[in-house]
RNA sequence: GGCCGAAUGGUGGAAUGGUAGACACGAGGGACUUAAAAUCCCUUGGCUGCAAAGCUGUGUGGGUUCGAGUCCCACUUCGGCUACCA
C-alpha cells in the first residue's frame, strides 16, 4: 500500500460527511466545550492560504478536546451581509444574494477540502431571514430599553415612562444623549411626538443627530474600523464628516462594564489594552468659565484640574454651540469664514495638513479661580465629540496648547518648578507645583497628583464644577444607506418611529430593480415597491451595518433552528459562551466590542446566562505573501539569474508563485505563462533560472496569492495542515514560503512507513520495547502540553522526531502505533482515520481516547551531567538517577577528570541543579 | 505622539535563569541507479587547526546572578495597532 492523499482524504471526508461524524449534540453527561472561529465573510476571491491557518488551529483543539472526553460544538457560518456584494451588484445589476451564494459555496467546498471538523448542520448566515429575525428582534429590544446607571443594567423603558409620569426627571438614573430636566406635568403635557423624541434620549437603540463617516463614492455612511486613514477600507474612496440623523446603539452606557468585563478574559494584554484605549476612561473634572460681559458659562472638561492657573486662553471645537453664544459681532464673519473652511475639509486633509490653525471670537472668558480674563479662540484640534467640545488651554503643560500659543503668541505660564518651557511644553504628571496661588486655593508646593486631587475637591466644594469621568468610546451609528443587510423592524406614523410586533419578524428584505440610491437621494430600499406596513405606514429605509449580523451569532450556534428565540434556555445554560475564539486582531475594536455590549445587553435581560461571550481569544498572525522576481536585461527579452542580475542593467518582474519552485524557475511554465514570454531567453546559473523574492502583502496584483485547493492536490489536506502549524507560532505573523513543505510531507510518508512496507502490513503484537515506549510517552507528554499552550508549531517537531525515533527502532508494535495515530489525529485526520481503520478499528478516530503518559517509561537510569568550571562546561560525569545531589557534588570533585581542573586552585562554591547541571566555582 | 510586540545561522524557527541553534528547509558530500526521480547516510553559526581541540557567538551598551537569548535599566532598528481624547 502506498500512501495515496488524494484517495484517502476523498473517502474519510466522504465518510464524516455520511456519518455526521461531527454533529454536536447536547449530552449532559459530557463537559462542554465550545470552540469558534470568527465566521468569515465570503470574499469573490475565495480563499488563500492565509485564511484557514486559524482554522486549522482552532480545529485541532477542536479534535483534542474531543479525544480528552469532552462534547465539543465548533460551528461554521458566513457573515453574508457586505459591501463587495453591494458593489459588485450595482456595477451588474446581480443580486447581492446570488453572487454571496456563490461565493459561499465556494468557500464550502474549499474549506471542505481541508478536513475541518464543522458540525454544518448548524451553520448561520447572516443573509438568511431565519437567522436575521433575531437580529431585528435584538433591535426591537434596545429600541424597548433603556440602561438604569445606579443599578448598572438595561431596563424596560416603559419602567422610565412610569417614572416620568410620577416625577418627571428627578431621580431619573439613565444614560442618557443629553442631560434633560422635566417634571411629571410637563412630561404629561408633551404631545406624542415630543414624548417620543424625548424617550430617543434614553433608548438603547436611538435615532439621533450624529457625526458619521459618510463616503460619498459608495453613498452611505462607515464605521470607524470600515475607514483607515480618510479613505474607505472597501474601494479606498475619500471619507468625510457629515452630521446625520441615524440609528444609533448607546454603546457608550455600557463603557464601565465593557472595560471592568476585561479583567476576567483570557486574551492577550496587547487586545485587552487596545480595547481599554478604545473605551478610554479618563478621570477628570467639568468646569465651569463665565463669558465677560454675558450670561454664558461654558462647561470645560480637564483631566489636569491642577493647571487652572496656568489656563492663558480658551479654544472651542468649530462646531461647538457655545461658538455662537459668544462671537461678538465684529468677529462673527471671520468665525463663520473658519467654520466653513473646517467643514469642507476632508478628515484625510485635516491629517496631512497639521498646521495649527484657529480664529480669535473676540470674547473673553474669566478665570474661575483666578479671576484674570482669557480670549476665547476657535480651532479644529479641539474635538467636538470629545468631552464638552471646550476646554481650558495650559500652553506650559499641553503640547497642542503649547502649539497653538506659539503660533499665536498668547502668554505661557509655568506651573512646575524646574520645567523648561521655552522650546517646549512640559506634559509629565510629576513635579512640585508653582505660581498656583489665587483667591482661597494655594497649591503652591504640593506634588502634581496632590494638587488634581486638592483642586478637584476645591472646585466641588464651591459650585465651581464637579468631578466627571470621561469615555472616549462613542454610540454605536447603526444606519447604513445599502440595500444588502438586514432591514430594520421600523415603520413610521405621523413622523414618528415604531417597532414592528414581534410575530411581523422576521420582516424580509424586498427585491429591488436597481441597487443604487434614489433619484430623491433616499437609500435603495426607497425603490422598493410596497415597502410599508398592511395599514400603509412607511418601513425605515436604511438597512443595519456588518457589525448587527456578527454580533450575536455566537449564540445562535447553540440553537440554529429555534424559531421561537435567538437560543432557547437549555442550549445556552449548557453551551454557555466561547470557550475558545480564534481571529485576527483586526476586530479589537469593532466586532469584539460590539459583540461584548450585545451579549451584556442580552444579559441584562435575562436571556443569555453570561455576562461575557469569549472567554479565551486567540490572535492567529496574519499570512503575508512571499513574492517572486525574475530580472529582465532592459529592452531585451532575456532574463538573467539572480546570482547574476548584478552584471547587467536589469528591472525586476513579479513572477507568479505558482511556476516557481524552491526559487527556481519553471522556464517552460514561464514561456506559457504571458504570450509577450513565449520567446524569453535566460541566462542561468548552474542550468537553473534562480529568482528573487520579498515579503509583500498577499494579492493578485503581486502573484503571490497561493490557493490552498493546489497545495491539497499536490501534498493533501494532512501535510497543508501540518505545514501552517510548523510554519511558527499561530500568533506570529510570517510569510507564506512553500519552500520547506516537502518537510511535512516526508514525515507523513516516514509514519506510513511504519505501518506498510509496499503491500506488506508491518504492524504486529509483540511487546513493545522499552525504548519504543519511552519515544511515545514523551511524545503524549509534549504534545498534550504544547496543544495546551497553543504551541503547535513544537508539536509538530515532536511528532517528527518520534517518527524518526521509532522508524530508527524498527518499531511496528501496535500499542505504540495506536497511540501515535491518536495523537497525531488532531493535526492530520485523514492519514491518521485511515490507519486507525487499518489498525482494525470501526469506529472513527475521532471516538479514541487521548492516550495519558506514565513517567515511569521516561525516567532514566542513570544522569549524565555536565560538569562546567566557572560556568564552562568541561565533561560529563554519568550517576545514578537518584543520587543526592551532595554526592553528585563529591563525585564530580573526585571525577579523575576534574584533577586537571581543580589543580593549584581552590574550590570556591559547588552548583548542583538536580537533574540538570554542575557547576564548580574556582578561584 | 501613545500603546503593544519583535530582533537568535543562508531560511522558517527551538530553548521552566542551567551544554544556544531542537525540528525542518536549503546547501555540500556520499550510497543506490545506465540515468533521473524517490529513498537512505554524513557534514552544515563563525574563526583558527591536518587533527585533537581552542576561541568566539542570540541588535548595541550597562546591570543583577556562580551562571543571562531568557530578568532589570538605557539605546538602536523593524513591525502592528491607535491617534489633536484636553
């Protein structure tokens, strides 16, 4: 028998797929595990190899925690929901719907290829309206909460409704868009338009006025992690800020619990940091600065309540409301100029152009400590999002500040002994405090932190401002201008929202002839016909964005076919949450957010059982492609080798990956590849055509794009899956290299070795020799504590030095072949099911029993230790396993060969290490 | 600017503070073969040496330690994320 991939991967697949090998069921007698992979969304391009290494990571402890007895649920599914879709819709007029479909089924057949232990009767698509309903009912219950900020949790709004109806506002505890001030009377009074308006200030899921990422080019509006750098991350078109009236998730509620949530996951600091910068708590304290010659107090916010003294100047957001409050009337015009010049410009052009710019509004504002009167300025470096859109400028201790007085020649004052300011402003929280004496507070001497303290309870003390922590995570815009996502569960009477009852969902997204905007300028679904309710109300036009499908779906897993809630009590009390989640990094701040404040949402609800999704998160690295060059003599046709490309004038060409082989060229493949090549002529090294290569991003454009269908055709799914693994930590990111594949191949052709010679069956029932033993109960030790540590890439090498080991052996014992085939299952299933079979079993591999090592086979007779003389080490002395290590030490002092070492000298210190090392310290 | 991570042979990468370079690729040599492929064996960080052996060596400079790739401090370089967040 020889081993034959292609044949072998076919049936075992064939099989799983007949058996449902895979399916989970809930089995109360079993511990669950749940380990998932962050669903993919189905990309024209299909896959490349880059993609399944998570996977394949992920499915491997999928395999081992099955082996170790558990019940494991490891799912599948597609985020369906996208842009290409859209676009590619828009430019052939195909339903989004088709190309996803065949997009997915493409995926499924590639992702079938290699061998992963998906339980697909449980696959979701965020596309389907089964799924989306639950998407849509998530929203009816935002829209139907609001979140209570002394008991920390969501609460029915009809709880709030009850509220104002007997107090109004007073002892009103809710997160809230802006802080309002009403009584029951007035409450009662309101129409129900205003009463409407007036309850979006405290919904969960709100319509509001918003400063939204709008593209143009693609007509709708983007989340933060869908722009990078002022352009869009699909089509890489210009971004700009625009105000909007939007659906939105009060995200921001649930700041303090996202960020204390972060204590108990197991993922990595560098992902729990990100998302703590994200959410950025600052502690800090509002105050309040009077306008000379008016009525107006403008609220600043201040982490750095200690500087007040030092405050020279105010600066306002451009878009600030207090900007018209104060401009006096010779300035307005100059201040109207800027805003305008502000407005049209590009988030893209604020960035490149960090020239300080800013516009005097003739107003003065008054010190509240000092007293001394300040000008009131207007620049675009402060934010109108952040904070109050105001603040208090120290120039002596705020970079930007600093800037901007520099730029402008306003006075700096500094407020910390020592501190240089003259060239540049001093930022650090650390010194002894200065020229800070003024009216009842003298902070003159105290240390900086003593002084934000000693300030802060000052300004409580006397009305001046209040301590106010600050969170730089903002709502969540939840309205896209696309046809393809999921509609909202909205129609409108009278202008105002309502939900649709919950037996409407799931409320299914309508066929539409073109899926462009309206010649109005209304979303896509504008088009549709018949898009409003029997009684004739419009349905909301807007559709949800990526993140509504992606952030629930975790749950769903655990009860695809409910159709009576997104997951019915008894799969989530068993199935819980992840215990395991696999992605990229990329999602730090938007899904994995998203997905946090969903589930605590739910939550609070009572229908789902724990307050965090993901338990354990694991970063794979990015794949990045490993390029080809061939060197082109200029205006010639002929090609020189890169050992000798020196020698001429030559310019680099991508060549495709895929006719180049351990960097050597395929000339003939290359002759065929281009027409413009079929007369190339080469100038070899050796007979051979080297090529050069780099490190680039994967993609077409490069050539570097390997599929990993060809790598399973050629070597099989077992060596592409043993091969992503050794290529290096799954965290680390590294290059695609094919070079070095023919490695993993070996070794599986060596362990089939093992049990076929030609046609002959070598497996036998002799007792296995104690060396044999040993080979494998240090392999059962490595590898079930490397699968552990997520350290594959060391198993792998484990695997191959054992294989080695027992092929040098001539080892064939069935006892240490079964074991061998069990362990290696995980990492490849497919050779591993087919000699499990041999080996004369009928059940699947995956139903065998992680093998446990005994120590006692790995324990040695005897010690040798390495003897160093002041840390060298200078021979090996062999004794018995357990000697005392005093003994150990009075055998290396009498070993013949420490004579030489110890002549004219004195022993100063002697070092044993049980089990490991001597050390003998002369002087 | 902020945060995080990394730096070890020709390459990918191993090393609970204890013989650095496991394992694999590549390269060189050899066996088998008419030949090639496949397979197997040997060598492979650098320097000196016929050899035995010796010296040197984990980005740079310091430190802790009997002992540092590993821990601490400073620096250099490279990646990733994030960014006028007051």
């Amino acid at each position: 028998m020889e081993y034959k991939h292609k044949e072998i991967e076919k049936r075992w697949q064939q099989r799983w797929k007949e058996d449902k090998t895979y399916k989970a069921e809930i089995d109360g007698k079993k511990p669950k595990y749940y380990v998932l992979d962050m669903f993919p969304y189905p990309s024209g391009a299909g896959l490349h190899v880059g993609h399944p290494l998570g996977y394949i990571a992920s499915d491997i402890l999928a395999r081992y925690k099955r082996l170790k007895g558990f019940n494991v649920l490891h799912p599948m599914g597609y985020d369906a929901y996208g842009l290409p879709a859209e676009q590619y819709a828009i430019q052939t007029g195909q339903h989004p719907e088709v190309t996803t479909k065949k997009n997915i089924a493409r995926y499924r057949e590639q992702l079938d290829n290699i061998g992963f232990c998906f339980d697909w009767d449980r696959e979701v698509r965020t596309c389907d309206p089964g799924y989306y309903k639950w998407t849509q009912w998530a929203f009816i219950q935002m829209f139907s909460h609001y979140y209570d900020t002394r008991e920390q949790k969501a609460k029915p709004i009809a709880d709030l409704i009850a509220h104002f109806e007997a107090k109004g506002t007073e002892g009103v505890h809710a997160a809230a868009s802006k802080e309002l001030k009403f009584k029951a009377e007035q409450w009662k009074a309101m129409d129900e338009k205003q009463k409407s308006d007036t309850l979006m200030n405290y919904r969960i899921a709100y319509l509001g006025n918003t400063m939204v990422n709008w593209c143009p080019k693609l007509g709708t509006v983007l989340a933060n992690d869908e722009v990078s750098e002022g352009v869009s991350v699909r089509g890489g078109y210009p971004v700009e800020q625009k105000l909007m009236y939007q659906w939105c998730l009060r995200v921001s509620a649930y700041a303090e619990r996202l960020l204390a949530g972060l204590e108990k996951l197991q993922w990595s600091d560098s992902i729990k940091e990100t998302q703590r910068n994200w959410i950025g708590k600052s502690e800090g304290a509002e105050m309040q600065f009077k306008v000379k010659d008016s009525d107006v107090e403008m609220t600043i916010f201040t982490t750095r309540a200690d500087t007040v003294f030092g405050v020279t100047f105010m600066v306002l957001a451009p878009e600030s409301k207090y900007v018209d409050m104060v401009t006096t009337p010779e300035k307005k015009a100059e201040v109207e100029a800027y805003r305008q010049e502000i407005k049209h410009k590009t988030e893209r052009e604020r960035m490149i152009d960090k020239k300080v710019s800013g516009v005097w509004t003739g107003a003065y504002a008054i010190n509240p400590l000092s007293g001394k009167e300040i000008p009131i300025w207007v620049s675009d470096y402060v934010l109108a999002g952040y904070g109050t859109g105001a603040i208090m400028a120290v120039p002596a201790h705020d970079s930007r500040d600093y800037a901007f007085a520099k730029h402008f020649d306003l006075p700096i004052i500094p407020l910390i002994e020592g501190a240089d300011v003259s060239e540049q402003s001093y930022d650090a929280k650390e010194g002894k405090v200065i020229n800070s004496c003024g009216g009842e507070l003298d902070l003159n001497g105290l240390d900086v932190k003593e002084a934000i303290a000693k300030t802060k309870r000052f300004i409580e003390e006397k009305g001046i401002g209040k301590v106010k922590t600050n969170y730089r995570l903002r709502d969540a815009i939840f309205s896209r201008q696309r046809y393809w996502g999921e509609p909202f569960p909205v129609y409108y009477k009278d202008g105002i929202p309502h939900m649709l009852s919950e037996d409407c969902l799931p409320l299914q997204l309508p066929e539409i002839d073109k899926y462009l905007p309206t010649e109005t300028g209304e979303p896509p679904l504008g088009r549709a016909k018949g898009w409003e309710t029997p009684e004739g109300y419009k349905l909301e036009l807007n559709t949800m964005p990526g993140f509504a499908g992606s952030s629930a779906y975790y749950l769903r897993y655990m009860d695809p076919h409910n159709d009576q809630a997104l997951v019915g009590k008894e799969a989530n009390d068993y199935w819980r949450s992840v215990d395991l989640y696999v992605g990229g990094t990329e999602h730090a701040t938007g899904h994995l957010i998203y997905s946090r404040f969903w589930n605590k949402f739910l939550y609070d609800l009572g229908k789902v059982c724990e307050d965090e999704p993901f338990k354990k998160l694991i970063n794979q690295g990015m794949i990045q492609g490993r390029s080809n060059f061939v060197y082109r003599i200029k205006d010639t046709n002929t090609f020189v080798s890169l050992g000798l490309k020196d020698k001429y004038d030559v310019t680099p060409i991508h060549v495709d990956v895929n006719i180049v082989s351990n960097d050597i060229l395929d000339v003939e493949a290359f002759k065929a590849w281009r027409p413009e090549y079929a007369t190339a002529e080469f100038i070899l090294e050796d007979g051979k055509y080297v090529c050069g290569w780099a490190v680039e991003k994967m993609s077409k454009s490069m050539f570097n794009v390997v599929n990993p269908d060809d790598i399973v055709e050629k070597y099989g799914a077992d060596t592409l899956r043993l091969y992503e693994m050794f290529l290096g930590p799954v965290e680390q990111s590294k290059p695609w290299d094919t070079n070095g594949i023919d490695g993993v191949n070996r070794f599986i052709k060596k362990l089939w070795n093992l049990f076929y010679k030609g046609d002959q069956w070598l497996v036998t029932d002799e007792k296995s020799s104690a060396e044999s033993l040993k080979s494998i109960h240090k392999l059962i030790k490595k590898v079930t504590a490397d699968i552990e540590a997520f350290s594959y890439n060391t198993s792998v090498s484990a695997f191959m030095i054992c294989v080695n080991e027992l092929t040098q052996q001539k080892c064939h014992s069935r006892e240490v072949l079964e074991m061998l085939v069990v362990l290696l299952a995980p990492f490849a299933p497919h050779v591993c099911e087919e000699l499990w079979h041999a080996l004369g079993h009928e059940s699947s591999v995956c139903d065998a029993q992680w093998p446990d090592w005994n120590e006692e086979y790995l324990v040695e007779k005897n010690v040798t230790y390495p003897v160093s003389f002041n840390g060298k080490p200078r021979f090996n002395l062999t004794v018995a396993v357990d000697t005392p290590a005093a003994d150990i030490e009075k055998a290396a002092l009498s070993d013949p060969a420490a004579a030489k070492w110890l002549e004219g000298k004195t022993v100063k210190k002697v070092i044993v290490v049980p089990g490991k090392i001597v050390n003998i310290v002369i002087g």
